[in-house]
C-alpha cells in the first residue's frame, strides 16, 4: 500500500541541515558538562543519552526503507547511510563513555563486567556487530561487496532487537520507554514482513 504525498523538495541544504540537528544531542551533552549542569550524576546521564540516541538513529535508519515504500519518497533513500553511521557514532561515544568514565579503562574489571551483567553482553554483541556496518558503509565496499553488502546489512535488524533487549535487561521497574521502542521495532519488522510477502522476496 503507498499513500501518494508529494515528495517534499529535499533541496541540496536539508542533507547538512539535518547532519546538523544530528549533532545537536551530543552538543547539549558537551555544553551540560561544561557548564555542570548534567544533573548528580553526570556520567549516567551521558552514558543515558548517548544509548538511546544510538537507539533511536537505529530505529530512524530502519524506519528510511520503510517511509519510502508507504509514502513513496524515493529521495529518502540519500540519508539512509548518514543516519546509520549517526547510530554508530552515538554507540561508540556510548561505549566510551562507560570504558573511560565509568571504568577507567580498567580492562580486568571490564570483562568481568561483559561476562557478569547480561544488559552488558548483549549491548558490547550489539555494538561489534555495528562495526562491520560502519566499516562497508562507503561506495567502494558497497561494489566491492555487492550481493554480500547486502546481506551483511541485514545485520541492523538482530544489532536493533540486542539494542531493544539490553534496554529491557537494564530497566529495573520502569518498562515504559523500552516498551515503546519495542513497539516501534516490531512495526518497522512486520511492514517488512509485509513487504516481502507481497513481493514474494523474503
Ligand atoms: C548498539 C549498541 C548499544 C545500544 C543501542 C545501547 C543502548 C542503550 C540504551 C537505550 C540505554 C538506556 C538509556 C536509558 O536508561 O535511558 C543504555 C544504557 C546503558 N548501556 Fe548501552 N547500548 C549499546 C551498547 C552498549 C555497550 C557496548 C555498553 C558497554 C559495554 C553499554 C553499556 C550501557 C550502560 C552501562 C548503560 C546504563 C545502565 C544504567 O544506567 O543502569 N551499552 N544503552
């Protein structure tokens, strides 16, 4: 099913506009801690913020395939892979935020802690698996690759589903915003589901 609505005009400034906006969540971390105001525990909120933004980028680069076959806005299809490399650039500065702030890169503890807390398992699986991504996401992979690159991308769907599961592993009583991430995971998949089905592709 596509509804038709006009494309809007994705003119060549809205690509470094929304590259811009994109950078606005790491902005306002960097401006709290400067000016200490990033509450009692800074380090938990940025170790926060910065995981569900890479969350929230995985789910916004899902969502790109998915805007194009229901609206039918073929040009979205341009900011697929700067929106991917934003979930990795939050990841990494996710990561990095708990192995320097968090465990002084104390590399004993931190392997104990990968093998002890499953939230911590599931999301360093989540975060290697992105790496591969990050790395082919350029034009020479992409030929190189060809059919493979394809398939290799899959890898965002089992990367989205760990990010959603350490979220609901870490939650202690509140499941309200892991629910909703859920709920936008499982409707991006079932459109997919759809889709292929539709199209005899799976
Ligand atoms: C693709 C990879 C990852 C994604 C999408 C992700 C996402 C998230 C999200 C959404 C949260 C919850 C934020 C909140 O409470 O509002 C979170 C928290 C956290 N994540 Fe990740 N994460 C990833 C990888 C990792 C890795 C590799 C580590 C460490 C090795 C890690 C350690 C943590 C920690 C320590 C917290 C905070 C737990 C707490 O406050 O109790 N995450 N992450």
């Amino acid at each position: 099913m596509t509804i038709k609505i006009p494309e809007p005009f994705f003119s060549k400034g809205f690509k470094p506009l929304l590259f811009v906006l994109a950078l606005l969540p790491v902005a306002l971390l960097a401006y709290g801690a400067w000016a200490d105001s990033l509450g009692a525990n800074p380090i938990e909120t940025i170790t926060r913020d910065t995981g569900e933004w890479a969350l929230r980028f995985l789910l916004i680069t899902l969502s790109v395939s998915t805007l194009r076959r229901i609206v039918g806005w073929s040009q979205l299809i341009k900011l697929r892979r700067m929106l991917g490399l934003f979930a990795f650039f939050y990841a990494t500065l996710h990561l990095f935020t708990y192995l320097w702030l968090d465990q002084f890169f104390w590399w004993e503890e931190i392997l104990a802690d990968i093998i002890k807390r499953p939230f911590i398992t599931v999301g360093m699986l989540a975060f290697m698996l992105l790496i591969p991504l990050a790395v082919t996401s350029t034009n020479g992979m992409m030929r190189r690759l060809k059919k493979n690159w394809i398939k290799l991308h899959k890898l965002i769907y089992p990367i989205a589903s760990l990010g959603v599961l350490h979220f609901f592993w870490l939650v202690k009583a509140d499941y309200r915003e892991p629910i909703i991430y859920l709920i936008v995971l499982s409707l991006l998949f079932a459109e997919r589901i759809w889709h292929s089905l539709k199209t005899k592709r799976i």
